[in-house]
C-alpha cells in the first residue's frame, strides 16, 4: 500500500465517521424496484452561539504594571506643556484667594512644574544620544555603513531638538518666549476672577 492510498483511506474513514446514510427504494416509472438508493447526508458538529455572538462587553486591560511601559518624554512633551490654556485656573484661583501673592505662587509653580518637564525631556535625549552612540559603534565595527549613517542622522535630529530645549529653558528662566503664553493666560484668568469678585 502506498503512502498516498494510505492517507485517502484515513481521510475517507473520517469523512465516512460523520456521515449518515438513508436508505430508498429505487423508483422505475412510478414502480418500486429491488435496488436500494442510498442518499447521503453529512453530519456537521453542532456551532455554538457563542462562538460567533459576544454577549458580554469586551473587558478593557487595566494597567497593572506602570513601571514597564516606556513612556517617550520627546520634545512633543514640552509642546503639549507649553500648549495649556491656564486661564480658567488663574480665574478659579482669583475666585478662592484674591491675593496677588497667591498669583504670584501659583506662577512660581507653573515655572517648576515647566522646568520639572524641561528635565525629563533633556534626560530623554540625553540617554537617547546615548543609546544611538552604542548603536553607532556596534553597527560601524560590522561595517554596516547605511546602517551608521542613517543612525548619525537621527542623532543630528536629536541634538537640533535638545538645542531647542534648551533655548526653551533660558527662556523659561527670563519668563519670556514660549513659555510665556503659560503665565500671561494664568494672570490673565486671575485679573478676570477679581474683576468679578
């Protein structure tokens, strides 16, 4: 017997498994004769709903473990930071505490809290450079020149964006350029709140 004879029989003693046959008299012009017709069905298992039908809503991951997640503190950080709207918390401070030394704490704060990001956007391009360094000698020792030239480009990409960083920082300390927009909305919401105190 061959491998192939030896396979269609497997297949066909499992096809045959599930089948059911139903046995028929052979009818000649309206007369039954002798010979059996045998008419085949195949039996199909049985679909449960519930494999096709979600009754239940899907359970949302819950984030068990922060420590594991890298979170990307790139200068699209900073942005976002510098991108608030902290008029309507200046006007709610005015309402709770008007006292221009509040405003003026509240600022000092929003100034840490700017440099608080600031750091961590500086230490992510920092061990980013880092970390292209290392790549950048590993891949030039194997002679991986499109490799070590496409990595010397993203490390360019990260000094431009630590430049603008920093020049974000000075700024910062001097509470003029980007920055600013974040403390003149602050007062600004604040002088509202007391004008309508």
């Amino acid at each position: 017997m061959g491998l192939f004879n030896f396979w269609n029989r497997k297949n066909n003693d499992i096809e045959n498994s599930n089948l059911i046959t139903d046995k028929k008299p052979h009818v000649y012009n309206g007369e039954e004769s002798n010979q059996e017709n045998i008419e085949v069905k195949k039996i199909l298992p049985e679909i449960r709903e519930d494999v096709f039908i979600e009754k239940n809503p899907p359970i949302q991951p819950t984030r068990m473990n922060t420590d594991i997640e890298k979170i990307d503190n790139d200068i699209d950080v900073l942005y976002r930071h510098l991108e608030q709207n902290l008029e309507k918390k200046g006007y709610e401070d005015a309402l709770m505490n008007p006292d221009m030394s509040n405003m003026n704490e509240s600022i000092d704060n929003i100034q840490n809290n700017l440099f608080i990001t600031i750091s961590k956007v500086k230490m992510y391009y920092y061990n980013s450079m880092r970390t292209i360094d290392f790549h950048i000698e590993t891949r030039r020792r194997s002679g991986m020149i499109d490799t070590v030239d496409e990595l010397l480009s993203h490390k360019q990409r990260a000094e431009e964006e630590l430049r603008i960083v920093t020049q974000i920082e000075e700024d910062a300390k001097l509470s003029k350029g980007l920055c600013q927009s974040l403390f003149m909305t602050y007062k600004k919401g604040f002088r509202n709140g007391l004008a309508a105190i």
